[in-house]
C-alpha cells in the first residue's frame, strides 16, 4: 500500500509540504509506505528547525541553559521558573516528547494564534515555538548564549533544533523535497537604533586626549553586528570648529575628524532631525550631509532642502525592504528646512502617514522616528503618546524616540513596538536628574537603551533590548547583570507592564562624577572643506 503517515510532531510547513507529494495519507503508522516524523539520528539530512524559548517581552531574566531547560521540562527544576507556565502547541509538545520523554510538568497547549495573549495573561510564563512563528511581543531568551535572533548564532551549539525527514524501507524518499530549514540566515537582517548623539563638549574632549575611537571601545564590538547601524547625530561637522571647551561651547559643531568613530563602530545611516544641526549654520549641514555621503553613511530625516529632508530612506538588506523616516517636532532651536535652505524635516502627520501607508503597500517595512519635546522624566506625555500612536496606526513597524536624553517608557501598540525615548547613546552627559513622584529610579544621562530590531523574511520578528552605561563622559559600555536587571525591571514597569515597585538602585561607582579637569587644547590644522551639497 503507497501510503504516507506524518507524525503528530511535524511542524505545519513540513506537513504541508509533504502533503503536496501526492502520497495518499494514513492515520495508521503501520500502514504507511513513507513515515515523515522526527529523525534525530540524520546527522545533517532532512529538515533542520529551528525552536525558541520565548516569554512575553517584559520580561527580565535574558536566558538559561540546557540543563535548567531539561530540569523544568522532567519537572525537577529548582529555580524559582520551574513553576513558570510553559506554553506550547500541540505540534511542538509531541515533537519534544518524542526528543525529550513525556514532560513531568502541565504544559498547556494551545492554537498557535493564541499563544502570546494567554502568556501575557499569567505573567511570568514562557513557550517554546518554532522559529518561524516568532513576532515581536515575545522575548526571546538565550539557551546557553544562543539565540537564533542573532547574526552569530550557532545551531550546532543549540539545544532546540530538531530534524525532520521522510524514511521508507521500500522506496527511494530522495526525491520528496522539504524545505531544507525554517531558518534561513540569508534571509535575516538586523537594525540597531540609538539615541542622541552629538559629537560635542565633554565627549569631544575625550575624543582629542584618548583617541577619536575612545567612544567606541566599550560597545563597538557589539554595535559592528548589526546589518544596519542607526545614530541620531545632532550636530553638524565644520572644519573651522574650535577645540571642544565644555564650559564654554554652547552652540555645537564637530571635528571633521570625529566622523572617524561613525566608521569605527560601523555606522550605516544618520538621522538629521537633531534641534542643534544649525547651530553652525547652512553651511555646516551642507558640508556635513556631503561628508556622509564621501564617507558612505545615508540620512534621512533632514536634507539640503525640504524636498531632501523629506525623503523616505528605503533599502532592502536580505530581501528585506526597510524603509526609514524622521522628523522635528520639538523646541526652539528649530532647524526647519525650507524650500532653498537645510535643515530638519518639520512633523507633517497627515504627509508622514500617507508616506507609510504607501510604503507598506509597496512592502516596505517603516521605522519612523520622531524628535520630539524634550523632558526628563521617564514617563510619556500624553500629546507625545498620541503622535507616536499616529505613525503606528498607518502602518509603521516601529516608532523611535530620537529626543530624550534619559531613558523612557515603551510599549506595543497593536504588534508595532513604539519606545518613546532611547535616552543618551555618544553625549557627554553624566549625571542623575530628580525623581517624579513615586518614581524608583532617577532617570539618569547615563543609563541607555539601544535597541536591536530584528527582520525575517519580509517580516519584523522581535526586538532585543540592550542597555550601556555611560563612563568617561564618553564611553558607554555594557551594563552588569546587576544593572541591567535593575534597569529593565524599572522600565518595565514605567511601561506598565510589571509592578513599579520603589528598590535601591545597584551600585555603580562612582553614581555622578566630578566635572573633569579640562586643559586647553591646541587648535588643529583643519581639514580641507568638502564641495557642498547643491
């Protein structure tokens, strides 16, 4: 009898790929001529999938290891997430019995469709799913340092990769095509977005006494990773700028040769919506926009004119069409540029969410970005929640706070993630502003999120958020667990989605430091000024 049995365990894909071979299907193994099912002993053939142990976003814990996954899944775990509920489909649970034994613990299983909702709902909990299904209200934890959301991920080195294959002890199977994976690295693409930066004053200053790479060496490795690499730079270059002099530089421009960092740590597009990037005048943005371009960095959110300002970035990095707007819609200085002049692009909500509806229906995905009124507090003010909300319900995939020199809130708004301000990313601030009312942490200069979104396949997939700590005036570095815990579980609760619960802050030493001891510094010979821009 030619007859086909697919096992309970195979993902949806592989079975609708199997069924397209015209093998008349059997409920009854026994009966069956080809059997596609589960084949840990293939070595490299059959269908590699990809898993992932996933919780709902706000969640603080970032991974485990095998062995503390294996612990829960035989229910003999003794940490403190062994009792969370563990979430997966029917599918996924029959193809980890058979991997795994028969889990000790409940498993509730459920439509895939249903899956976050109901994890959200019991806060914390976690699911394993395929790799394939991911979207970007889960978090999605390491299992032992990999996690398929990133660039450098190893599967050999992954403990949820399983293998499908067809077997027959009567026919040849080589010539019943599945897809090889449903995970695909060619086809992944990642953007890291930061916030305000602004090559200035005290950064500047150790930019010149520790090497123009100095701002770079605490992140750079990280920063390099990205297919795409996002910097909010406020300020325009000049070759007549003065040597940086924090206690007296008030209106801002940079070195030509500070551009260097942008192209140590890998810099691929400069958002020009910054309130200081006519500090120095036209002139300085025109030579600055055309230094971009010799240096090969794109913009986008300001221009040489309005009709430069606003155009719509789009690229497309592994068959993934991004597509990147910005706008000024903040206090005085306002670098609005005009129909012959430079500047920034001026917020025309009606103008902008035409734009992203029509670059949705090309398929684009839009990353939009906003500089907004600036405060310090990390809670959103509620005008700003309804413009951000605007750029989501036309159609944006994600909306970006470039104004905010302290951290604030995020959120998701409908499936698009919208973070109202990154904080501080290459700025010289270092210190600690007064708490709101009932707040748990003072929203501090020097605490940073940036954050790595993550595109598959035409799709936006999730959001990796990473947290740095500003030293040196100049250098964030990664955070410590210590810190980074501190800092999620406060955010997300600003967010409102844990318990804003008042707990002291880890130490960082020293929490504010004293104002350098700043010696002048020579003037350089400058560089050759670059053609402008017409």
């Amino acid at each position: 009898m030619h007859a086909l049995w697919i096992g309970p365990g195979v993902p949806e894909p592989l079975r609708a790929a199997a069924e397209a071979w015209g093998i008349p299907l059997t409920p009854n193994a026994g009966q069956a001529s080809v059997i596609l099912d589960a084949s840990p002993d293939t070595g490299n053939s059959g269908s590699q999938w990809i898993y992932a142990l996933v919780t709902p976003f706000p969640t603080v814990m970032d991974g485990v290891t095998t062995d503390q996954l294996r612990a829960v899944w035989k229910g003999s775990s003794n940490e403190g997430f062994g009792k969370w509920p563990l979430l997966m489909t029917a599918a996924t649970l029959a193809a980890f019995s058979d991997a795994w034994g028969t889990p000790g613990i409940q498993v509730q299983v459920l439509d895939d469709d249903k899956l976050v909702d109901a994890a959200w709902a019991q806060l914390p909990s976690w699911a394993i799913v395929p790799f394939e299904t991911l979207g970007p209200r889960w978090k999605v934890l390491t299992v032992d340092g990999q996690s398929p959301l990133r660039k450098d991920f190893d599967a050999s080195k992954y403990s949820l990769e399983l293998r499908f294959a067809p077997e027959s002890s009567s026919e040849d199977v080589s010539a019943y095509k599945m897809p090889a994976s449903n995970r695909d690295p060619d086809k992944l693409a990642t953007v890291i977005m930061t916030g305000t930066s602004a090559l200035v004053r005290e950064i500047a200053y150790q930019m010149e006494v520790k090497g123009l790479d100095y701002p770079g060496q605490g992140m750079g490795d990280i920063l390099r990773q990205a297919d795409v690499l996002h910097v909010s730079n406020e300020v325009s270059f000049d070759p007549s700028c003065p040597p940086p002099n924090p206690d007296k530089n008030r209106f801002y421009c940079s070195d030509p040769r500070y551009i260097e960092l942008f192209d140590k740590i890998g810099v691929d597009i400069v958002e020009q919506t910054g309130n200081h990037i006519l500090d120095n005048g036209a002139r300085s943005m025109l030579y600055s926009l055309d230094l971009y371009t010799q240096h090969r960095i794109s913009y986008f959110g300001g221009g040489a004119n309005l009709e430069d300002a606003r155009k719509v970035l789009a690229i497309e990095y592994h068959g993934n069409k991004l597509a990147f707007l910005g706008c000024f819609a903040g206090e005085p200085p306002e670098p609005i540029a005009t129909g012959t002049s430079p500047g920034a692009n001026p917020c025309n909500y009606p103008l902008i969410t035409s734009q992203i509806r029509q670059l949705r229906l090309q398929g684009y995905l839009p990353i939009v970005t906003l500089q907004y009124k600036e405060g310090y507090s990390p809670k959103v003010m509620p005008w700003q929640e309804l413009d951000f909300r605007k750029m989501a319900a036309a159609g944006a995939v994600v909306v970006s706070g470039s104004q905010s020199h302290v951290p604030m809130e995020m959120e998701f708004y409908n499936d698009t993630f919208i973070h109202y301000g990154l904080g501080n990313f290459l700025f010289g601030q270092m210190g600690n502003q007064p708490p709101g009312p009932g707040l748990p942490l003072q929203p501090s200069e020097r605490y940073e999120f940036l954050d790595r979104h993550v595109f598959y396949d035409g799709r936006y997939i999730g959001t990796e958020i990473l947290t740095a700590m500003l030293e040196d005036y100049a250098r964030p570095r990664p955070m410590t667990p210590d810190e980074r815990a501190f800092f999620l579980k406060t955010y997300f609760g600003y967010s409102g989605w844990l318990p804003l619960i008042p707990t002291p802050a880890p130490a960082v030493t020293p929490t504010r430091y004293p104002l350098l001891e700043f010696s002048p510094l020579p003037t350089h010979t400058p560089l050759p000024a670059a053609t402008p821009t017409p």
